[in-house]
C-alpha cells in the first residue's frame, strides 16, 4: 500500500471516530503531543481535544474528508482537504466546511496524526495575476 493509500485509510479512520465519540479509537490515531488549530485559531493539546466527546461538549453527526491531496517526506505526511461536518457544541450548531491539514508521522508501522489544522473556506482575498 503506498504512502498516500494508507494517509487516506488513516484519514477515514479518524472522521469515522471522530462521528463515534470514540475518544480510544482518536487517541490510539494520535501522537503524545499531538495539538488542533481550530477554524477561528483556538489551539488546543491532545488532552483537552478528546476531552470534547466524553462531556459530550461535542456531538459530530456526520464528518466527511474530501479532496485530499497527500504529500510524503520520508516519515512525515501531510494532507490538505476539505472537512465538512454537522455537529453540535455544547448544544449549539457547530456545522461547517474547513480546508484541513493534517499532519502525519511514521510511528513504527502505524501512521499517526501529529496536528490539525482547520481555516474557514472562503473566496481568494485578492485576484491572483496571471
């Protein structure tokens, strides 16, 4: 399997666990010191992103992970897709479409997602010159 097969399996396996609230599942998929960016540049480490789902802060009911292009440096990954979610947080909407980066280590034979980092989508903020 090459490099970019297994980013893209390791990438469904998170926005499904993420769906599922399985703080286990998303905890085994990161590293230690694994740290999100959240769409409006919130940070938070490991500890405090799991901790979103057994508050039950954090409802996800459905999470897809699009247009991904992966990109591989030896034991560094990183990816850039969209991420499209219905959720809930602490009982407010929480949907969105974001442009993801995810950052991936070799970890042994398992890769593991090191850092998120999420941007609203938007339009190009100036016209780029051809």
């Amino acid at each position: 399997m090459t490099t970019e097969q297994q980013i893209l399996e390791r990438g469904k396996q998170w926005a499904d666990a993420e769906v599922r609230g399985d703080v286990a599942a998303l905890d085994a998929l990161t590293t230690d010191d694994f740290t999100l960016v959240g769409p409006v540049g919130f940070v938070l480490d490991k500890q405090q992103w799991l901790a979103r789902y057994p508050s039950g802060g954090l409802v996800t009911q459905r999470l897809d992970w699009t247009d991904v292009a992966v990109r591989s440096y030896g034991t560094t990954a990183v990816s850039v897709g969209v991420h499209s979610q219905e959720a809930q947080f602490q009982g407010n909407p929480a949907n969105g479409r974001f442009r993801v980066t995810h950052i991936w280590v070799k970890d042994g034979e398992q890769w593991r997602l090191a850092g998120q980092h999420l941007s609203p989508i938007g339009g190009m903020p100036f016209e780029v010159q051809r």
